[in-house]
C-alpha cells in the first residue's frame, strides 16, 4: 500500500506542533529566527521559544514625544464613523433626526477596521513570525507528512518578511528587482525520512502554491558546502533537480531562481 502523503500549512497552534525536529537537535525550526533577523539571527533550540511569548513588536517606531503639542486628549471624534459618539452615548452630531435608540446608520465612506486571521495571542514567539502575513499573503510554512507523521519542512515568504535574504540579494545587483521574489529560505526532512524524494515533493507544492498566490519567481540562497546536517537551505544540486536555475554561481552565496 502506497504511504498518504499530506501537506499542511502551518498557520496555529495545531500546526505548528507538525513541525518535524532537526535531524541535528542543536537545531529546531520552531525557534529559528536567522533568516528575520539579519544581525543576531540565529539556528539554535531555545527551549525558553516554545512558552507563550508576547506579541512579536512591530518594526514600526513610535515618534518621539513633542513637548511643544497640545495636551493629548484621547482619540479624535470622528463625525463619519458610524460606531462614534458625541462622547455621551448619543448618536453622532451628524445625526440629526437620530434617538438614543437607534441603531448606528451604515456609512460606507467610514474606515473599517475589520481584521484578516491571525495567530492567537500568546502564541509561541516563531509562531508569531509565521503568522505575520496571514492576512494578506497567506502561510509561511508547510509540513509534509507520510502516513500522519512530519516528515519535511518548509518555510517560505515574500522577500519584505527576510531581512537577511534581503541583504544577500544586495550582494548582486544583476538580479531582477521588480517584481519582488518569494523566496524558500529553508528545505529540511527528517533524518529517518531522507533519500525518499520528499523534500523536493514539498518544495515543488510550495512553489506551485505560491505561483498560485501571485508571484513571477522564487528564489533560494543555498549552502554549497554545509553538511546536511548543518543547513536547512540545500545545496545548488538539489535546487537544480527542483527545476530551478543557478543564476549567480558564488562559492559562498550562490542563488537559484526559478520562473513562474
């Protein structure tokens, strides 16, 4: 009987408890941040990233307090939106003919703030970094599985999500800017899984899903001479057996691309 073979997007709690271990366990996926932290990313198991955290902070700043503005006096009101109040419980100004009773009217030039899926608060810390595009690109993971069992991991995403991928493309301005790349920044099987073909299975549904999702080309940043062990990103050959083409032939920093 043929092995079921299932691919899941890791995009909870639930999913996330897929995610295979590394066949070298200094390593774990679910606390790596090397590829979203260019300057002290790093590969390790830290067991301290697999309790609750808080939430991931944004990259954004807040500006720094201007001790000449006017006293902060909360939010503005704003007269438009249909959920506001005159600061009392009545209807808004604009309201004229309105009752403390009446529902608020539709007005379909107010700003709506309706949220897309998220990860749950709380959530381990890696988790948080999976999920910070889901409402607007989607998983940034996937876990292979051979009869229930993880098998092969893979993490993916928009290059705006990967800082340090960032960082090796400004190595080689040769490479096509716009539009952006998704690239894959890791590839792993397990120890007890690999010579099977499944790492390139999964690559080739991520690849086939993200062409879904928009994109023109993927790209990957391997490892020529990292152990298996050692790397999650692969070595040119197993990019070249994917169907991707070695575009900069670096001994260090090579990179592979492949057409959508």
């Amino acid at each position: 009987m043929s092995p079921e073979i299932r691919v899941i997007d890791i995009v909870d709690r639930d999913g996330f408890g897929r995610i295979p271990p590394c066949a070298d366990h200094g390593f774990d996926h679910r606390t790596c941040d090397y590829w979203e932290d260019e300057h002290r990313g790093s590969k390790a198991a830290r067991l301290s990233w697999l309790e609750p955290a808080a939430p991931v902070a944004s990259a954004r700043t807040e500006p720094a307090a201007n001790p000449f503005a006017p006293p902060d006096r909360g939010p503005a009101f704003n007269p438009f939106d249909p959920r506001a109040s005159a600061g009392d419980g009545r209807p808004s100004a604009l309201d004229l003919f309105g009752d403390e009773d009446d529902a608020p009217i539709d007005n379909p030039f107010a700003q709506r703030r309706e949220r897309g899926p998220a990860v749950e608060a709380g959530a381990p810390r890696k988790l948080q970094l999976l999920g910070r595009g889901l409402a607007v690109f989607g998983s940034y993971a996937k876990v292979l599985e051979v009869d229930g069992e993880p098998a092969a991991y893979c993490q993916f995403g928009p290059l705006s999500a990967y800082p340090r991928a960032q960082r090796v493309r400004e190595l080689y301005p040769q490479l096509p800017s716009s539009p952006a790349p998704a690239i894959i920044t890791c590839i792993a099987t397990t120890a007890e899984a690999r010579g099977q073909g499944l790492a390139k299975r999964l690559v080739v549904e991520v690849v086939e899903d993200l062409g879904r999702r928009g994109f023109a080309a993927v790209e990957a940043y391997p490892e020529p001479d990292a152990s298996p062990n050692a790397t999650s990103a692969a070595n040119p050959a197993f990019w070249l057996e994917c169907g991707f083409g070695l575009v900069v032939d670096d001994q260090r920093y090579p990179v592979v691309r492949r057409e959508l």
